[in-house]
C-alpha cells in the first residue's frame, strides 16, 4: 500500500502542476483582447451557425473553468467569464467546446463511445477500489475459497471501464480543440498573435487530460499487480 500511496502521490503533485499552469495560461491569455471585439458567447453563437447547428443553446454558468458541452440538452455552457469576455482565452475555450457540438452534431465516433460509457463509469469508478482491495483482503485471509481473487478481478474490470473511458476521452478533447483551432484560423477569427494564444491555452488545457489518463493506467496496473502477484 505504501508504493500505492506514493504513486498517488505523486500523479497528484503533476495534476496540480498542470493545473497550475493551465491557469496561467488562461490568466494570461485573457488580457490579449479581440480585436473583432467578439465575446466568448457570440464567438460560440457564430461557431455554430457556421457549422448548421441552430438547435445548440449557448449559455452562461458559474465558476472557473466549468466549461462543457452537455449532449442531453445541447447547451453550450460557458463560465461566467468566458460567456462575457473578449480575449484570445474566452475564444478558445468557447470555440473548443462548440467544437463537441460539431462532434455531436456529425456523430464522431470517440464521443459516442465515451458516451455509451458514462453510464457504466458513473456507477463503477466510485466502488472498483474498494472491490478490488475486499477481493485482496479475502485472498490474503483464505476466507471464501478462492473467491477473493474473482471479487478482485471483478473490481479491475469495473476499474479498466474508467480508464478506457479516460484513453477514449483524449481524441474527443484533441479533437475538439484542433476543431476550434481550424474554424478559428479559417474564418478569420483570430490574429497570428491571437491564434497562437488560444493554441498554447487549449493545448494545457488537453494535458490535464492526458495527466488523468495516465494516473488511471498506472492505478489499473498497480492494482492489477496487487491481485494477480498476490494469488502466486
């Protein structure tokens, strides 16, 4: 358990720093105004009827950061400061998530997998660590037969769902962004200086992605270690 807690440990310790720096990012780039004077909001309104998407509803939420496209009742949500602002971020970050809209819209393969998996992953990933450790617990003791190891292995299962989920989250996101990128550049939306803002911005933005994904293989393969080391 000690190698377990400082592999925890130590995903945490880069997820903050990415994060960190994320925000940076964003508070950064968030001084770098538009010059087409176009808000985060129209940004996103503009995006969509490009795209022939008149059904998506563009609207503003609180907090930092909690921006997401919502398929069950297609609404762009911006946060407060990105549906309001005119800055190289609020583009980007509108623009990114119009850009799962598109995805939506056109029935891009990665999101309706991670979609079919929200419902399994929702249920699974708060319980997969403690089956495992309760299938490891009755090994270890020899209680119920060898049903412990199965208990264990049901948990790795119910704990890879979670990690697929992360892997197949990764090329919805890049994809998303490079999206928003291209639509951004194409049309004009952006400045040279402006583009490479919101590039630099959405790419921190795809690392903390990445970071969660690989926190959740490393997870997986402790555990899995744990339980098929320890029925040799």
């Amino acid at each position: 358990m000690f190698g377990y807690y400082i592999l925890i440990g130590a995903i945490a310790l880069v997820s903050w720093l990415v994060s960190n720096k994320l925000k940076q990012k964003f508070a950064f780039y968030s001084k770098r105004q538009l010059q087409n004077g176009m808000s985060g909001r129209e940004i996103a309104e503009k995006m969509l009827a490009d795209n022939g998407i008149y059904d998506v509803e563009v609207i503003s939420v609180k907090g930092q950061l909690t921006d997401h496209y919502n398929p069950k009742n297609k609404t762009v949500n911006l946060s407060e400061a990105v549906y309001n602002q005119r800055n190289a971020a609020a583009a980007a970050v509108a623009a990114h998530e119009v850009g799962h809209a598109v995805q939506h819209a056109t029935a891009y393969g990665a999101l309706q997998m991670r979609s079919q998996l929200v419902p399994i992953v929702s249920i699974t990933s708060s319980m997969s660590q403690w089956i495992v450790i309760g299938g490891l617990v009755l090994m270890f003791s020899g209680a119920l037969g060898g049903s412990g190891f199965y208990i264990a292995v049901a948990g790795l299962i119910m704990m890879g769902f979670a990690t697929l989920f992360s892997f197949i989250t990764l090329p919805v996101e890049y994809d998303a962004s490079n999206r928003a990128l291209r639509w951004l550049k194409n049309k004009n939306m952006v400045n040279q200086q402006e583009y490479e803002g919101a590039e630099d911005a959405l790419k921190w933005a795809a690392r903390t992605y990445l970071v969660a994904a690989i926190g959740a293989l490393a997870s997986l393969l402790y555990w899995a270690l744990q339980v098929f080391g320890g029925r040799d």
